[in-house]
C-alpha cells in the first residue's frame, strides 16, 4: 500500500525542484509583459493558442486580459483560437487538425500583434503550422514549453522553457506565467497608453476652395428643391 501523502510529496517536490530555475525568468517576463502592454493599448492583438490542458491555460490568459486580473480598466483584444469552436470544427474538417490554427493566425493576425503557444512537449504539430503562418504575416511569437531544445521553441522567436519532465507542474507553471504576464502588463499599462494617446488634437486639413470638409460642395445663392414630391419648386 502506498504511503499516505506520498503522491502529493512526490508532486510538491517535483514543482519545487521545478520553482527554484523558473525564478530566473523574471526578466523575460517582465520584458514581454512590458511588450505586450504596449502592443495592445497601441491597437494590437494577442492569440493564444494550446491543446488539452494548454488550451484551458491560453483561455484562462485571455480572460485575464479582456476581463481585468487586479484594478479596472480598459479591455485588451485578445483571443484563445480553439474557443473559436465552429472555426476550428470547420477548419479540422476541410484542412485537416494541424491546419486549425495556422487559419486561424492568418484570418486574425496582423503585423505587430503577438502569437503566443502553449505545448508542454513543444511538438504539437498544429502549433507548429501556428508559428510558420505567424511568421508569414508577421506576427512576433512567443512560445510557453518545457524542457529545451523542443521543435516549437525553436521555430518561434523567443520560447520560456519551464525545466520538468513532470507535464503537469509545466502546465502548473504556465498559469503561473499567465498571471505574471498580466501583472507585469497591467503595471506598465498607464504609461503604455499615455504613449498611445497623440500629445494634442490634430489639426484638420483646410478643405479645397469650393468643398465641405467633408468632401462635399459648398451651397452658394439658389437651390431648387423638390417640395415633398409636389412638383413645385422652393427657393432655398
């Protein structure tokens, strides 16, 4: 019989074991976080993407970020692309399952916004058409993992490894780095949209001599104009 507590000790150590290199990411975390404040309060989108358990983690991540984690304040566009449940069913029949975010990526994903995949094996074949399709539109990528070298780390353009062989403390700290990742954002968020916002109004263009602003022709002296379908003609 199996002592009592031992799967939660066997757990518990192997997320420790796993804790204490994480810590060194903070940097990287901090970085993208900063990056990504900026990207969305400029306009621009985050897509996230992951099968299974990483699906249920890059949901949770957008959640955070078109909901709010601490403080109110304003949405930030950001989609989980296998919530797209007809897209993906439809795509899966008529391309086949890898194709399912690759279509996806190309349909949403424009230059500047960022693609971010969660794979605890990194090998997941439809996150790889995912990073290729990205990096035809141009989109940036970032890449949630576990252990290096992995093929999806190596496609995308930057990639936190988190260093453990157990698939379930990866996942664990992933949604530590999902919290992290809005935290570092929300707490550069104030400066991101102040430098977003233009320093003062803009100036209109002066019209064309003879047009409206708005592009239509400015009314001078007489207009003849139907009254209410009665044929006669009124001065206006």
């Amino acid at each position: 019989m199996m002592p009592a507590g031992s799967l939660l000790d066997t757990h518990l150590g192997n997320l420790a074991a796993a804790l204490t290199p994480y810590r060194r990411c903070e940097p990287q975390l901090a970085r993208w976080g900063a990056d990504l404040a900026h990207r969305l309060a400029g306009g621009g989108r985050l897509l996230v993407a992951g099968n299974g358990g990483s699906a249920a983690e890059a949901q949770h991540l957008t959640a955070e970020l078109v909901g709010r984690l601490h403080d109110d304040r304003q949405p930030l566009s950001a989609i989980a692309l296998h919530a797209e449940t007809s897209a993906v069913t439809a795509i899966a029949n008529d391309y086949g399952y890898d194709a399912v975010y690759a279509r996806q990526v190309r349909a949403h994903g424009r230059p500047g916004d960022v693609l971010l995949l969660l794979s605890t094996s990194g090998a997941s074949p439809n996150l790889l058409a995912a990073a290729h399709a990205a990096r035809e539109v141009g989109l940036t990528t970032w890449a949630l993992t576990g252990p290096v070298p992995n093929p999806l780390a190596d496609v995308c353009d930057e990639a936190l490894a988190v260093p453990s062989a157990d698939t379930q403390v990866v996942q664990e700290l992933h949604l530590v780095t999902g919290h992290l990742l809005c935290e570092y954002l929300e707490q550069e968020l104030p400066a991101a949209l102040a430098a977003a916002v233009p320093a003062g109004p803009v100036p209109a263009e002066p019209a064309p001599a003879g047009r409206l602003p708005s592009g239509g022709p400015v009314r001078t002296g007489v207009e003849v104009v139907l009254d209410g379908g009665t044929g006669r003609q009124v001065d206006a």
